[in-house]
C-alpha cells in the first residue's frame, strides 16, 4: 500500500529537513516483509550552478613504484584470466612500466589469507582483489586483506568494494574496535574502490519514467546495506526526477542467494501492490524478481552488469541495467597507484566512466529520442556536480 502523497511529503520534509531530523525508516528484512512504501523524492537541482566536487583523500604517502614494479590479483577458482578485471589491471600495469602475476582463491577456510601471502612472496609491489566477483563472492577477502596489510605495511593494497568502517572494526576484529579512521589509524596502506552506483540506478531510473506512464515501481533490495541502498535510492529518486507523483515499494531481503524468495516478494509487488516495473539489487536473489518481470512482461531493470547478455529469459522485459564497470575503475586505480596518488578510497562514477548504464537493447525503438535526451542532460549534470542523486551516504 502506498503513501498518500500529503502525508508522504510530510515524511519526506522530517527526513530531509535539517540535521536534527531523525533517520529514515529502516526495513526489518524477511522474505514475507511488507513492502515499505518510500518518502517523495529528495533529488534536486542546486539553486547555484557550482559543480559539488567529487569527495577525495590526500593520499597516505609511498614512493612511486619503480620501472619493472608488480601487480598481484587474487582471483576466486575457476575464474579466467582474461576476464574484465584482470584484463584491465594487466594493461594498466603494463601501461605504467609494471607486470601482473595471479593466485588462485578456493572455497575454503584461510585460502584469501595464503592467496595474498603467495602473491607478496611473488614480490608484488601491490595487491588487488575485489570482494565480489561474477563467479564468485570471496566472503573472508577483506579480513584476510586487512590482516595483510598489517603484516605487510610496505606493499599497497586494493580491494574492490568493500569498506573498512569502525563498525566492522576494519576487518581486524579486537585489534580494530577501537579505530576511528580505519585508513588512516590502522590500514594506511590499503584502498577501497567504492562505486557511486546510486548514479546508474537513477540514469536508469529517469529512462525508465521517462519512457513509460508509471503510477508505482517495484525495487527489491539484497540485505539492507550501504552497498545496496545507494543503488536502490539512486534508482527511486530517478523515477521521482521524473514524475514525482510515482509511488514506490520496496524491500531489502535477508539473503543475496534465494531466488525464490526474490521471485515471490516481486510477485506480490506486482498483484496486490500494483507495480508496473520492477528493480532489482539483490545478486542472485534479484534473478528471481527479474523472472517475475518476465513472466508478468512488465519493464525491469538490472544492476551490477548488464543482464542482457548473460539472461536472456528476462531480454523482452529489461529496459537497461545499472553498472559497475569494474574494468574502468580497476584500470583507473592501478594508474593512480603507477602515478603515486592513490589514496585511500577510489571513487568509480559517471564522471570517471567508472558506472554507467546498459544499452537499451531491445528497448531502444520503444524509448523516445526526447527521453534519451533528457537521460544524457541528467548524465552530464551529475557528472558536473550540478545534480544530486538524493544519496547522501550512511
């Protein structure tokens, strides 16, 4: 059941209204939640033209990698070589005078600790491994990372997505509870690289209003999570930007690997709570969600990577997908590293090229040139800083 409006915008103006003002509601996840509906929009034009500049850390000092230096990539068994990731790190390695070497990251206890251990015996200069990749998430990686980056304080560390924060005591466990700047108190040696995926999911929440009549949308987050949330607020505030009469559900479920539970919570968005297009950030939990999309032929929308190509059961429905391009951010760190002003978090963004949308594919005749115009002006007035997306971080 949706919000009425009135009461919707008085919400809204308790949410946002000043510093004071308590948090937003949370959800309490389950597969049978109900669904939660969500305040009006909060994305705005600045009153002044002024670009908002993109956060940035004054790098922690090392000395700039010499001719001949090396790279090492962990990667989760089974995954190739010439995949995005490492393809992009290896020629950016090359690009900046280096070398690339790998080690491999079984499913079991303590293989993200020996994988980094044999890639630093390797001789490698900087480590990088991402917390999730398309074959697989390496759950203990950043524990593992932060232990040996602690043993380790001459060699850098990259790890792709994932945050050192003093509520996971920056992955340290005891050693890390009482930190209150994890990069620079304890792991001054690492680097996150964070993607502003709220900027994707609200392009292609724009597109999507924009080129369908909507009255309500669906979004089925993973667990509720600074991850999660910041593309499924990017996505609603895009649709509002639209048409801020457009009402939204949406719920974080328990589990990124239950697709059943995805396909259910979305089928009951789609019958009882009237949802006439479906997002999903919830990894294999959103396949299901996407499948209900296909089944009832309403529009759906993907994230992470294009789910065309590797999904074509959901093809006629998927108007676009939100993206993390792993490989332009993880190029784009390893020069910063060959530069010698990586800091401690690496921003992937539209204005970087580090997210981005799908193509259109199969929607491409249905969507209006007027709409794919309007989705390039929001483009350009996020990347320029003159738009917000409405995320403002945890």
């Amino acid at each position: 059941m949706k919000l009425a409006r009135g009461f919707a915008l008085v919400l809204a103006l308790a949410l946002i209204g000043c510093a004071t003002a308590p948090p937003a509601p949370t959800v309490t996840p389950s597969p049978a939640a109900t669904d939660t509906p969500v305040p009006p929009p909060t994305a705005t034009l600045p009153p002044t033209s002024t670009p908002i500049p993109t956060p940035t850390l004054t790098p922690t000092p090392y000395d700039t990698p010499q001719p001949g230096w090396i790279i090492g990539v962990a990667l989760p068994q089974g995954a190739s070589l010439r995949g995005a990731i490492p393809a992009a790190a290896e020629a950016a390695a090359i690009e900046g005078g280096g070398a690339i070497v790998f080690a491999e990251v079984r499913q079991d206890t303590g293989s993200s600790d020996r994988a980094l251990e044999a890639l630093v015996a390797k001789g490698s200069a900087v480590i990088y491994s991402a917390f999730y990749y398309p074959e697989a998430f390496l759950w203990d990686m950043p524990e593992a990372m932060a232990r040996a980056a602690r043993a380790h304080p001459d060699v850098r560390f990259i790890i792709g997505e994932y945050l050192y924060t003093p509520e996971n005591q920056c992955g340290l466990g005891s050693d890390g509870a009482n930190a209150k700047d994890c990069y620079a108190e304890l792991l001054p040696n690492v680097t996150t690289i964070d993607f502003a995926s709220d900027e994707s999911a609200f392009l292609a929440g724009v597109a999507v209003a924009c080129a369908i009549k909507l009255t309500t949308i669906g979004v089925v987050g993973g667990p509720e999570s600074s991850v999660v949330k910041r593309f499924t607020k990017g996505y609603i505030e895009g649709a509002y930007f639209v048409d801020d009469a457009i009402g939204a559900l949406l719920t974080f479920m328990p589990d990124f690997v239950d697709p059943a539970g995805g396909e259910a919570e979305a089928n009951k968005m789609i019958g009882a709570g009237k949802a006439e297009a479906i997002f999903v950030a919830a990894g294999p939990t959103g396949d299901g969600a996407l499948r209900a999309a296909a089944a009832a032929g309403i529009p759906a929308v993907a994230s992470d990577s294009d789910r065309y190509l590797d999904f074509p059961e959901v093809r006629p429905v998927l108007v676009t997908s939100a993206l993390k391009r792993w490989d332009v951010a993880t190029a784009q760190a390893v020069r910063a590293y060959a530069r010698g002003d990586l800091g401690a978090i690496f921003l992937a963004n539209l204005a970087n090229g580090g997210v981005d949308i799908a193509p259109y594919h199969d929607w491409d005749a249905k969507i209006s040139d007027e709409c794919k115009v309007k989705v390039e002006k929001v483009r350009d007035a996020i990347a320029s800083g003159k738009l917000k997306t409405g995320y403002e971080g945890e």
